[in-house]
C-alpha cells in the first residue's frame, strides 16, 4: 500500500483537526502571553503611585521611618503644608462599619491582608485638642494595629473611633477653615490626597462599661412589620374603643 491510498483512506475531518489543534494551542499560548504582560504592566503602574514595593512607595517608607525617629508631632491647627506627622483621636467619619456608639468601626482588613483587600471610611477626622483634620482614602492606607480574633481561624486589624492613632502623610490646609466659638472643633485641613498615608495605632481606650461592642455589632437587624397595620374600626357607643397597634422587632 503506497502513502496516496494510505492518504486516502484518512477521513477528511481528521485532516482538518490536525490543522486546527496546533493553531488553537498557539492562539492559547499568545493569548495567555499577552495578558500577563498587560497585568504585569497594569502592576507596575500601580505600584508607580505607592500601591506595592515600587519607587515612590520606597521613598515615603523613609520618610515615614524620618517622622518616627524625630517623634515631633505638629498640632494640626499649626501643621504646615506637605509632609507632616499628626496625633490625636479618630473622632468622626462619613461613615461606618458598626460596632458600639462612639466606638464604631472606621476601618479593617483581615491580619496580614493586602493593602487593596481593606474597606473603611473615605472620610474620617483626627482630633487632636487644637484642631481637626479630614482623613482621606483611609481604606488605603499603610495601617498598623493589632490582630484581633474575630473568628475560629479568622484575624482581623481595625481602627475604631476613639483610637488614638499616629499619621504620617502629606497635609493640605485648608484656606476657609470652617469658623466657629471653638477652635478646637474647625477643620483645618487634610492628609492623604496623594494615595500615600501610614497609620498606627498608638493607643486604644478600653470598652465602656455596660457596652458590648461585639454584641451590638453582631446584633440582627430589626425586623420590619410584613405588612401595614389595619385601620381601627368605628367604635360602637355601647363598646370601647380598640386600635391595632405594630412594633419594629415584633
């Protein structure tokens, strides 16, 4: 048997597959190469602006350690434009993740997660006896704090109000500081506009007494009526009067 009959005698949809398996492998291969280099290129830009261990994110952990072997706090009323190190109290924020009044989460991220896995307040406010100033993009910060067990095998690192905390980052003063009788409750400025904000915990008050932060965070939401209550109906004269009332929670 020569290789023509043999040929012949190979049906026509084979021939097609043994085309088509090697260009789909290398349409596989390309496409596989050129999304990681597109990702490893979307990486390195992050990393351009302090997301990851690039040059500029170098650059502002010295500075950051500078800061910290100075140890001088500026008092926000007086901070000065640029790199400036803040201590005071977390005293507000444009909103929250729960917990106990006056006690509420601003921020957290389980222990040892990255920087981008954090959720927390856009907005929050220091206060440090002269002043206050706005936090911006907290969810994006360096933050230290310790780990807390908030499950079986789940740890996790918050910043609560009231927290005293350290922050290092570039302040921006703002040139209409809200007026008022008191000057310790104006804002008068900002740190983090850039991205690139480092935060630790210096001090955390303990728990008030009477309130359990970890039952009001875990606490059910109150339930609400499944429908309208029934209008009253028309008392007789001869009969009191009764009216059909609804609690949130029943």
């Amino acid at each position: 048997m020569d290789l023509l009959e043999l040929g012949s005698r190979i049906p026509p949809l084979a021939i097609a597959l043994a085309f088509m398996i090697p260009i789909a492998i290398a349409v596989y291969w390309y496409g596989n190469r050129r999304f990681g280099s597109q990702l490893g290129s979307s990486l390195h830009r992050h990393d351009r602006f302090g997301g990851g261990d690039g040059p500029v994110d170098r650059e502002f952990q010295g500075q950051v350690r500078r800061f910290q072997e100075r140890d001088r706090p500026a008092r926000i009323a007086d901070a000065p434009a640029g790199m400036v190190m803040l201590r005071g109290t977390l005293c507000g924020a444009d909103q929250t993740l729960g917990g106990a009044p006056g006690r509420e989460c601003v921020w957290r991220n389980r222990a040892e997660g990255r920087r981008d896995m954090a959720v927390g307040a856009e907005i929050a406010f220091l206060s440090d006896g002269s002043g206050q100033a706005a936090i911006e993009g907290l969810e994006r910060a360096q933050v230290i704090a310790p780990a807390e067990r908030g499950g079986r095998h789940l740890e996790w690192c918050s910043l609560y109000l009231g927290d005293e905390i350290e922050v290092i980052g570039r302040f921006v003063p703002d040139e209409e500081a809200a007026e008022g009788d008191d000057p310790a409750a104006r804002v008068y400025g900002s740190v983090g506009q850039d991205g690139k904000l480092h935060v630790r915990l210096c001090r955390r008050p303990p728990p008030p007494k009477g309130d359990d932060a970890d039952a009001d965070a875990k606490a059910d939401p109150p339930k609400l009526p499944s429908k309208a209550p029934e209008p009253p109906r028309p008392a007789d004269e001869d009969e009191p009067s009764s009216t059909s009332t609804s609690t949130i929670g029943e």
